[in-house]
C-alpha cells in the first residue's frame, strides 16, 4: 500500500512537471519570455520588483491592445498597419470634441469609438469590395488617420478631459489602470477568437478564403467587421496611450503598428492566416516591454537597444517556426512514452533542444547586452537622462558634454533615446524612477506629455531637471536651458537687418508642443515688430528635421516663389531650406537658423546660411548634470539656469568653429 502511495505521488508530481515542460515545449514565446525574464534578473537587481514588473505591464498595455485587433485581422490572413494612426485620431477626436467643442465626455467617448470603427470600416471596405490588396489599404488608412489628426489639432497637443484620464493612473496608488484595461481587452479578444461565430470565421478564412466562401461564409461581410474590430480596438488603445500622457498627441502612436504586429508574431501568429490566439499575442507584447525595460535598467546604449530588440524578435519568431517544424509528427499512440526514433520521441527532443537554443540564444543577447553596457560602475551614484531624439546633432552634443562631466565627477550615467515619442519617454523615466536613480534629467519631446511621468519621480522624491525644454504640470529641480526667447530676438533683428528691413519671409517651426519651439518662436514674433517692412507669408512645421525642413521648403516656394528670407527654430530645418533653395541660399534668400551645431555653422563659412543663433549644447549637458548632483546631495539649486546664446555669422564664425 505504501509502494502504491508513494507510486501515486511521484506520479502526480511527474504528471505536473510534464505538464509545465510541455507548456513550455509547445509554446516558444512563453519560453522565451521565461528565459527573458530570468536573464534580466540576474542581470540588474531593479528589475525584479513589483514596481519595476507594473511598470511593465503599463508599457506593454498600449501594445497589447492595438495588438489583440490585429490579431483579428491577421489570423484571417489579412495585415493591418493603420492601428497606430487610428489610436492617434481617435484619442485627438475625443479630446478635441470634449475639450475645445465642450460636448459631454461620455459622447466623446463614443465619437473616438466610433471613429476607431469607421476607419476600420474603411479599411475593411477597401479590402473587401474594392478589392485592395490590405498592405496597400491600411497603408492609405496610415496616413489620412494621421493627416485628419493633424488638421484636427492643428499639429498641437489637446488637453485630455480629467474624468478619462484617470484611464492612466493607478488603483489604490499602486495597481495601474491600463493594466487592468489590457486584460479586459485581451479576455474580450480571446472570447472573441475562441468561442464566437466572427472568431471562427476568422480562423476559415485565413486558413482557405475560397473554401470559407464555398462553404456559404459571406467572407465580404466578415472581413468588414474584422477590421471595424481592429479599428475599435485601435482607439481604446489611443485612449488609453493619452490618458498616460494627459494630452492627445496628433504625432503619438507613430511606428506602434510595427509593435503590434511584431507581438502578433512573436505570439505565434502566421502572416500566412489560419493560426494565432490572444494569449500568445500578450505574451509576444510583454517580450517587448521587458526587453526595452530590461536594456533601460542596464544602461545599454540607445543605438544598441534598437540592434538587439531587432536581433531577439527575430530569434524568436524563427525559432517558433522551427518549433513548429519539429513538432508535426504525431505523438505516440496511446500516450505512452515513445521508443528512441518514433516521431513522438523526435518531437520530445526537438522541443527540448529549442527550449536549449532559446536560452542559450537569449543569454548570448544578454551578454552582448552587458558587454556593450557603457560602463556603469554599480557603486557609484545613478543618474539617468532622457534624451527627446539621438537623431539630431544638438542632443548629440548635449549628450558628449553629459557623459564628459559625468566621467569627470564619478557618476554613473544612463542616457536615453526617446526617439521623439513622448509615450515610450514615459516608459523610460518610470523605468529610471523604479531603479534607484539619484536624481533625473529629462529633455522632453512634449512639455505637457512629460508631465505625469515626472510627477511619479516627484511622488518618490527623486529631483528632476528639465534640460533645453521645459516640463508642464510637475515639480523640477531646475530648468537647464538656452535664452529662447532672447535668442528668437536676436534672430529676428540679424535677419531684419540682412534683408534691410523690408521683405517677405518664411518661418519653418520645430516640433508642436516643446517650450523650444513656442519660446523661439514667441522671440522672433516678437523682435520683427520693430521692422513692420517685413512680412511673415507662411508658417509651417517640419519637426526639428531636416528631411522635413527640405520638404516644407519645397512645398513653401511653390506658392511663395519671391521670398527673401527664411527663419527656422534650428539648424537641422535651417539646412534643409537651404538645400531646397539651391542657388538662392545666401544669394537672393537669406536663412537664419537656431543652435549653432557644426553643420550649421560650416554652412555659415560656406555663405549659404546667413546665421545661426549658436546655443552651447555640450554646456547645457554639462551644467544638467552638475544640477542633477547637486539637487541628489540635497544642495540648493537654481530655478532657473540660462546658458547665453550669441549670433553666429561668417564675420565672427571662426571663434566658434
């Protein structure tokens, strides 16, 4: 009887461990989660917290959402790359109507929702009956979304109406909201997808369109709703994204339909059709949240971040499709163990063996990560930066100068790159507030957006400095920054004086919402009312970009061809005119930039750009960082803390270069 018993235990426990390896075994991306999830908590001891692990359920809340639509359109062997225009649009619909139009809030609601489903409507329309292939559909949908967010908006952030926003904040101070939004939306989706009549039409038709249609499915008509239900859950998503933010952005979202999609994927969807769940597609967005989480709290490098996010996605998905592969022979009858050689036994052994390759792959990726980590010391005191963009050569300077005096000081310094997206800048301060920084810099993409982020540093009494851009609705240590306004002056008066006080001019403006941007701009509105001979003829934004600057320069001389001058909010926009100009740059035009960086100030040797107002952006990463310190130490600090800016022309540029 004793044998018996004991026979009967270790049974059941074999039984229990069997299960949880075929668990495993059978689904590579909950595998390669687990194996994440323990690489990174060796790696960094901030990372396995309750704080840290809430965090990333709120980064991945966003994703997930858009993803469990796309789920819908991809099992039935559709795509879907409208998702992140369509969340914009719609939470810029609701913020718009409730806020500027003062309609009810729970109206709003419903018009953000209902936008969400026409568009995917739309897409669906286009798809079905105007027989577009789907890349080419939602691809349209991606950019009428965006451009109708923009226009609504008028390229600026909306304030988002308070009784929605609590859509962002937490339960009880500590379970966050879009969490519990998540799993709500991932319960429906599943539902959905497992025991409705739309969600088997799914799986029919992207598994055979032409069979579905002879067996009497209407698949015009299902198409429709599966990409309405894409589009709905698009705008919860949007509302959720700017409750975070407490404002509508018209840019937000850019780029989430990759994440998305990539989710889907990593889940165990096929692009094919036919196959796919909404549990895998929430296991396949939290693999993206922990990643970029995980890379923040080890201090990788930006530009490295982006190489192995992109280096793991692919691991993982060409290892559940190998997964597959193995796992098509038939078990062995009668669920007894199979002999040495029986398909049952190759599938064991292949499931075992890319269990092995997983991890040994992702623990690979978490070497390389720590070898490429720049350096931080772990004994000394933690700082972390956010930077708006790395993809501008000002922040790169202010960068050099932050790491220069960092070096010099002995602190440990993390730099981020919010790759101008206010959401994942959030996602990289909550991570800097969860892991003992001693003090945080931040150079926000949108003042406002920042604000809530910085709030929750504020709550755990961590000093924030804003640096070159300043922070809304939050407390800060100090504000590092250049005279905007003194320098949007001195632009107005040098170029005034170069066009002799009459002329028409163009001004191309920096990204909608950054105190940069409105403080320049508010300076040279401001300085050309002493030269009422000048004429502003057109305004337009081109985002601190110099790609963009080239294209609205463009777009600009078609209608204004007898120009005399242009001013933009910074070199990189400035350089963009001047290479849409042509031989007009320093001829018949005159431009004048903002920031005097290098490529700026050789174009002011070389003659085609008139000036530029030089800032001193390794200076003001320096003086951050010498702030952050201070306020950690508990030290007084300024409130304020101009860096002087000066006009740069060919007369006086070799004392700059």
């Amino acid at each position: 009887m004793a044998t018996d018993t004991l026979k009967s235990d270790t049974g059941a426990s074999g039984a229990a461990g069997h299960t949880v390896r075929r668990l495993l075994l059978d689904n590579g991306a909950l595998s390669a989660l687990v194996v994440l999830l323990v690489a990174m908590s060796l790696l960094s001891s901030d990372f396995l917290t309750t704080q840290n692990l809430l965090n990333i359920g709120v980064q991945a809340a966003v994703t997930a959402i858009l993803a469990f639509g796309v789920t819908f359109v991809i099992v039935s062997a559709g795509i879907d790359l409208s998702v992140g225009s369509v969340a914009a649009l719609s939470a810029t619909v609701l913020a718009w109507t409730a806020t500027s139009q003062g309609l009810p809030v729970w109206l709003a609601l419903v018009l953000a929702a209902a936008t969400g489903i026409a568009c995917g409507f739309v897409n669906g329309a286009l798809v079905s009956y105007g027989k577009l292939p789907p890349f080419i559909a939602t691809l349209a949908m991606l950019s009428i979304a965006r451009g109708l967010s923009l226009v609504i908006s008028q390229g600026k952030p909306i304030e988002f109406p308070d009784s929605v926003s609590v859509l962002g904040d937490t339960l009880g101070g500590w379970l966050p909201v879009p969490v519990l939004v998540m799993i709500v939306m991932g319960l429906i989706a599943a539902l959905i997808l497992a025991r409705t009549y739309i969600g088997r039409s799914m799986y029919a038709i992207g598994g055979n369109e032409e069979a579905a249609r002879l067996s009497g499915l209407r698949v015009k008509r299902q198409k429709l709703a599966i990409y309405a239900l894409s589009g709905l859950f698009a705008a919860v998503a949007g509302v959720v994204l700017a409750s975070r933010l407490t404002s509508a952005q018209p840019q937000a979202a850019q780029g989430y339909e990759l994440d998305a999609i990539a989710a889907v994927v990593i889940g165990g969807a096929s692009l094919a059709g036919g196959v796919g769940k909404a549990s895998g597609t929430l296991i396949g967005a939290l693999i993206l949240a922990v990643l970029r989480n995980g890379l923040n709290l080890l201090s990788v490098s930006a530009f490295w971040q982006q190489v192995v996010i992109g280096v793991v996605i692919a691991l993982a998905v060409l290892l559940d499709t190998l997964r597959r592969k193995a796992g098509s022979g038939a078990a062995a009858p009668g669920g007894s163990s199979a002999a040495p050689g029986s398909p049952g036994s190759g599938r064991k052994g292949a499931g075992a063996v890319k269990f092995g390759i997983a991890a040994l792959c992702v623990a690979v990726v978490a070497g390389a990560v720590s070898y490429f980590n720049s350096g931080s010391s772990g004994g000394n005191a933690k700082v972390g930066m956010s930077l708006s963009t790395l993809n501008n050569p000002f922040f790169v300077q202010m960068k050099a100068g932050a790491q220069a005096e960092a070096k010099a000081a002995g602190i440990d310094l993390t730099v981020t790159d919010a790759q101008n997206d206010a959401s994942q800048q959030a996602n990289q301060l909550q991570n800097f507030t969860s892991s003992g920084m001693k003090s945080i810099i931040v150079n926000p993409v949108d003042s406002d957006a920042a604000g809530p982020a910085v709030q929750g540093a504020n709550k755990a009494d961590i000093p924030v400095i804003a640096a070159d851009r300043g922070v809304n609705k939050a407390e800060t240590a100090t504000l590092v920054a250049s005279d905007n306004v003194a320098g949007g002056r001195q632009a107005a008066k040098a170029l005034a004086e170069k066009l002799g006080g009459r002329g028409s001019i163009v001004v191309l403006q920096g990204t909608a919402g950054t105190s940069a941007s409105r403080e320049r701009g508010a300076g040279f509105a401001e300085g050309l009312k002493a030269y009422p001979g000048i004429k502003v003829v057109g305004k337009q934004p081109a985002d601190f970009d110099r790609t963009k600057g080239l294209d609205v320069m463009t777009n600009l001389l078609q209608s204004h061809p007898g120009i005399t001058g242009v001013f933009a909010e910074n070199d990189e926009m400035a350089l963009g005119a001047v290479k849409a100009l042509g031989s007009k740059a320093g001829k018949s035009v005159s431009v004048v930039g903002f920031d005097g960086t290098p490529d700026g100030l050789k174009a002011v040797d070389a003659g085609t750009l008139y000036a530029s107002v030089a800032q001193q952006p390794k200076e003001l990463g320096r003086i951050a960082v010498q702030n952050a310190v201070k306020a950690a130490e508990g030290k007084k600090v300024d409130s304020t803390v101009k860096v002087p800016v000066k006009v740069v022309t060919k007369s006086n540029v070799a004392d700059f270069s």
